[in-house]
C-alpha cells in the first residue's frame, strides 16, 4: 500500500508510534468476523506490532488476508483488536522520532498493572533496565512467592504495551509460573502465557528499593548500574561460572550458555515477537514461503505427541470426514511432521481441530486428529493424556476457541476438558493449579475411554511355514485374542509367539520380525476381519496394532491390585514407549470379558519404558461394566465397558517447521527405509 491508509492519529502501541496512516487496514475473511486486521509497514523492521487479529476470530490465521499469509515477510498474530487499539487514540501519540524507548520518561498514563499492583512511577531503583532499557525507576519489583525463593521478579511499567520484557524469575524457583505474585496472572492484560516473554533470572534477592528516610543507602551490587558493554552477567549471589551459567547478549539477548545441572534448567525464555530475539529465528517463524507449522512437543513416559496448533491445512466436515480430507489430500503435509528430517520412524502427532459436529453441539471443547508414521489413527491414550494438559495451559483463543468454557473445580483442583476423538467423545481429567489456569504436571491426567469391548477371544491363527520365525519351533499355529479401545488391538502373549523369557528379557529385533510378520498375516484371515468390524463405524474397523503382552511382570504403583507389561506395535510397525492408553482400554475390556477383572480394581499397565525407569505405568479402573453398544454393523450389538486410564505428560519444546525453496528431500518426510 501507499503510506496513506486514511487513518489519522498515531497509533496507541508505544512501540510503534507510526502514524495510524502508515497502517495498512484489512477485514478479517473469517465468516461474520466484520473485525479488521492492522499492520504497520513503515519500516521493514518495525518494532511494533506488525499484524493484529481480533480476538473474536475463530478462524485465525487461515482467515488473514491472503497475500500476507503467504506472501507477507511479516505476520505476527496477536490477540489485539483493533478497536483496542483505536480506544488508545485519545492518548497522546508519542513522539515518532523517539528512537529510542530508554529516553522514555515515565507517564502518568493508565497503568497496565491491575489497582492493587499499580506502581508510583518512582520505584526507586537506579539505572537502566539492562533488557528493556527503560530507566529502571519505572520497573515495578515484586518478591516471588515460590517457597523459600528470595529472589525478586522485575516488570516494566511503562505504559503502551512495552514490547520490552515484562517478567523475570529467578533461576531457582521452582514453582514458576504458579509463583507469580498475586493477582498478576489473572486480572493482568499482559498475560504471560500469552506473550511468553522472556523470563530471566533475576537480580540479587535485596530489599525493595522504595527510598526510605533515616536509613543508610544500601550498598547494593547492580548489574544495571554498571553493565559491561556487551554482556550482561545474570545476578548471583556466588560467581558464575563461564561454561555452565546463563550469560545474555545485551542486546540481542541470546543466551550464550544454559546451565547443566539437571536442578538448574534454563530459565531463558527467548520471545517470538520481540525485535531482539535472534535474528535468524524471527525470520524463520514469519517465513515468506507460507506453510509455517506450529507445534508444542510433549511426552507420555517418553512416547512423543507433537500437538500441532497451527498451519495444518483447515479441514470441512465431521471429524471423521476432516480425518478422510487430511489422508486423502493432506497426507504429505502429515509426513512432513511426522517423518524424517523433522520426525521420526516413531513420532507421534495430535492436530487440534478446533470445529467438529461434537464441538459444535456443546458435548466437546476441541476435537483432534491423532498422527503417526502411517497415517491416522483413531484413538491415542498417551496423546489424550498430554492433549489434557496442553488445552489447560494453553490461554490461546485461536488455538482453542473455547478454552473460556472450561470450568475449573477450585476445591478439587481440576478441570474437565471434552474432546471429540476420532472414535468418538473422550472425557479428561486435568489437575490443575489452585487458580485453575495451568495443568499440575505432578499428578495424573485421567481420562474416561469411549466405550471398550472385547471383540473375540483365543481365536486360532494357523501360521504358514514361510512366515514362520524362529522362536516359534515347530509349532504352525497360536492363539490371541482381539479388543476394541477407540481401535483395534489384536493381543497376544508373549511366549505364546515363542520367546520364553518374556519381555523381562527379549531381543527387540527378533520380536519385531515376529510381529511384522503376525501382523501382516492377520489381516488376511477372514475370522479376524469379522472380529475387527466395529458396531458403529466402518472407518473404525481395521486393526491398527499388535500388543505383546506379558502377565507376569510390570511395575507397581502404590495402592493398585496387580500389574502386567506389554509391547505394542502400531500403525507401520512403530513401537509405543507408553503403555498405550487405547489399549489399556481395551486390555481392561478384555479382562472383564474373560472374568478376570472386576469393577472397582486397579490396574497397572506397563511399557518398557515404564519397567525401565520404575515409573509411569498407566493406572486403570474399570468404572462402567454395563454399556451397550450398537449400530448398523451388527444384528446383536455388543457388551461393553467404560475404563478409566490415568497417566502424566510433560513438555518438552516447541517446533516451528516450514520448508525451504528447492528442499525437495524434506517436503514430504520420508523414512530412511523408504529410501533402500
Ligand atoms: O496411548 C495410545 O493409545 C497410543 N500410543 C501410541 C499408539 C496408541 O495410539
């Protein structure tokens, strides 16, 4: 556009103070959004904000203007509106030759800060604020209120928007965020879950600096009274060490070394929209070549989920219909994320689908399409477990429209989120923070099962002599059962495939040729295709794993009545680290079936991976023997049960993918298999 949009004024944002003509306006395409989107194209660099969306657009970013969603070198999404911003007209428009926001002298504007927190603008602390670099007078100090952690945040008060740094903690909490001094997480418009600006290790714990008459100026060390040009040491009480301790570029504000220690973990937060964050980065997340995926990493005893809350193509219809789109015309974006270079033979995915038909009738808060190495599933424990957390923490109304919708139990410290699974409605469970805004990552997710049932028991598998493998001996035939839990799972013992020492004591490899080769063969069989035909839904009927179950061993938690282990491999023989939650549903409904569990006893379901670190298992509860099940694929209908499964998931990073002009190799994914 010419700089001439028509708007007069400035705009409000501090941080940009252009004139609102330089603003290229736009309507936002969602349907019935009427609201507009703004950015600022003075300069290629602007500080500012450089695109804005309302807050009431569902549809966000895939209803941005086009040619800025693909073509702009700049989109930033922001939950701003921009009447929010036209409200800041009446104040006075900053200079725009103020260059430099450290000459900006303290306003009487309104405070960003809620009543209870607002600051005199004379907080008496010296120097320049070293981040932000605002005179450290106006930053607003707080103790953290993590037990015994003396160590102080530090918040800039100036008003508009500072784009600076808003929050720091120290290194040593270990409560952070639930630290935050009250009543600045909820009624603050600078939500830090929100901005996810950059929290730095604060300065030395010492008294407020509010100047006090007839006492003695405190000696105090400041790093901001006397900063090394380039560099800027974060405050200690001991003296850091060059290789281990975070040091900050001054002004880039990269980190030059995280701490090792595993009780010392990186309390640096880089901040996606601010101008200092490192260059490379930045541009990379506002790409030009459009297609930029989002994701948030998480782990459920080490099996991954990759939620992935932005830039998968929008889908039309039921979820099982957005399901049939994404395989039939999305397949190679699923491999992009899942497969290699960015993936890997065993990742696993949820893409958060935030319209279905269950969204829209008020039974879910969110749907989601599960992801693996070859395709989509149906059901996943392991990723409703970390899903759980994810759509508590996350604030992001774009990301989870009804995120407002979740109502907290403050006495319980929980909250129920609904989401609509493939295979149907799963009911979470989420501990939560007493105030009921972050998932409690110290106790469990829980979640109801859509209703389980075991579909044939001891059927024979006679297995042909060119298929056979050697544990097997001479035997030509075994015997396995098969279970329904949101999927298909056929099961069968462990040393009922031949291996004798059970999965106390196995080869990985000899078990996985075993299982190829089972698993191949039974999907041929016409007795196990009969089994495999779900009531309700064609498109649930296929047999999505093998799990390898051993009776004999797994680690027990407190309080449960017994414990086994299991090996499950799915989809395209990929191996589940978690003892794969889908399946503990369908493990608990085939137990009952076979008399051999009761309701009101607790299970325990083990992975390698949880026998291996002791921890982890998933812990099961049989709540509802009695559910029907019934649809066209079925004259009598069938039994069922609904189970509850329990288990933790943690983060571990965030992912933002896109692909370069020309890289042919990763377009696509691939596995390495694939290429021999
Ligand atoms: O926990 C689960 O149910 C899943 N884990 C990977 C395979 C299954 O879908």
């Amino acid at each position: 556009m010419t700089h001439t949009s028509g708007r007069r004024g400035f705009c409000g944002l501090k941080v940009c103070s252009h004139a609102n003509g330089s603003h290229e306006i736009e309507e936002c395409r969602a349907k019935r959004c009427r609201i507009q989107w703004k950015r600022c194209n003075v300069a290629p660099d602007c500080a500012g904000v450089e695109l804005r969306i309302c807050k009431t657009c569902p549809n966000h970013p895939g209803a941005g203007p086009s040619h800025w969603e693909h073509g702009s070198n700049k989109i930033v999404a922001r939950n701003y509106m921009i009447e929010d911003l036209e409200d800041k007209k009446s104040r006075k428009p900053q200079k725009s030759t103020q260059s430099n926001p450290a000459d900006a002298k303290p306003t009487k504007s309104k405070s960003p800060l809620p009543k209870t927190e607002t600051m005199s603008t004379n907080s008496g602390l010296k120097g320049d604020c070293a981040t932000c670099r605002h005179v450290m007078n106006i930053h607003q100090k707080s103790k953290c209120a993590a037990r015994r952690c003396r160590f102080n945040w530090l918040r800039c008060t100036v008003p508009g928007d500072c784009n600076g740094v808003y929050y720091r903690v120290c290194k040593q909490c270990p409560n952070h965020p639930a630290a935050w001094p009250e009543g600045w997480e909820a009624t603050s418009n600078q939500d830090p879950d929100e901005n996810k600006e950059q929290l730095l290790d604060d300065e030395e714990p010492e008294p407020e600096k509010t100047p006090q008459k007839n006492k003695a100026p405190q000696k105090r060390s400041n790093t901001y009274e006397t900063p090394r040009p380039d560099v800027v040491r974060m405050n200690h009480p001991r003296k850091p060490h060059p290789s281990t301790d975070i040091q900050v570029d001054r002004h880039r504000q990269i980190p030059t070394a995280y701490k090792t220690k595993s009780d010392s973990r990186p309390s640096l937060q880089l901040c996606n929209h601010h101008p200092n964050t490192m260059d490379l980065a930045r541009q990379f997340e506002e790409s030009p070549s459009g297609e930029i995926i989002k994701c948030i990493d998480m782990h459920t005893t080490g099996e991954p989920t990759r939620i992935i809350y932005s830039g998968f193509p929008a889908l039309n219809g039921t979820l099982l219909e957005q399901r049939d789109q994404a395989k039939s015309q999305y397949d190679h974006i699923r491999k992009r994320i899942m497969l290699e270079p960015r993936g890997h033979y065993d990742m696993y995915g949820a893409i958060i689908i935030p319209e279905t038909e269950l969204v829209q009738s008020g039974e879910a808060h969110i749907g989601t399409l599960f992801t693996h190495n070859g395709g989509f599933s149906t059901m996943c424990g392991h990723a409703t477990i970390a899903l759980g957390r994810f759509l508590v923490d996350t604030h992001d109304l774009t990301t989870f429209p009804k995120r407002n919708e979740l109502k907290p139990d403050l006495v319980a410290r929980e909250v129920d989120v609904n989401i609509h699974a493939p295979c149907g409605l799963v009911r979470v469970v989420v501990p939560t923070t007493a105030d009921g805004r972050k998932s409690d990552p110290s106790r469990s997710v829980r979640f109801l099962s859509t209703p389980a049932y075991c579909a044939a028991t001891d059927l024979e598998i006679p297995i042909p002599r060119e298929l056979t493998w050697p544990e097997l001996g001479d035997r030509t035939s075994l015997r396995l059962d098969v279970s329904y839990g949101g999927a298909f799972y056929a099961l069968v013992d462990i040393r009922e495939l031949g291996f004798q020492t059970g999965l106390r004591e196995f080869s990985l490899e000899a078990v996985t040729v075993a299982v190829k080769r089972l698993k191949r063969h039974l999907v041929t069989l016409p007795h196990v295709i009969e089994a495999l035909q779900h009531p309700e839904e064609s498109r649930l009927s296929f047999l999505y794993s093998v799990m390898v179950v051993d009776h004999e061993i797994g680690s027990k938690p407190d309080g449960v009545d017994g414990a086994e282990t299991g090996l499950c491999f799915f989809a395209e023989d990929q191996i589940d680290r978690s003892p794969t939650g889908s399946c503990v549903a369908a493990r608990v409904a085939l137990a009952h079936a076979k008399g051999t569990r009761k309701q009101g006893q607790k299970w325990a379901y083990n992975s390698i991976v949880t026998n291996h670190f002791d921890t982890g298992a998933f812990v099961s509860s049989l709540v509802d023997e009695d559910v029907k099940i019934e649809g066209p694929n079925t004259k009598t209908g069938r039994n069922g049960v609904t189970v509850l499964v329990e288990g933790k998931a943690y983060y571990t990073g965030t992912m933002t993918f896109f692909v370069e002009q020309g890289d042919f190799t990763s377009e696509s994914g691939f596995t390495l298999n694939s290429c021999t």
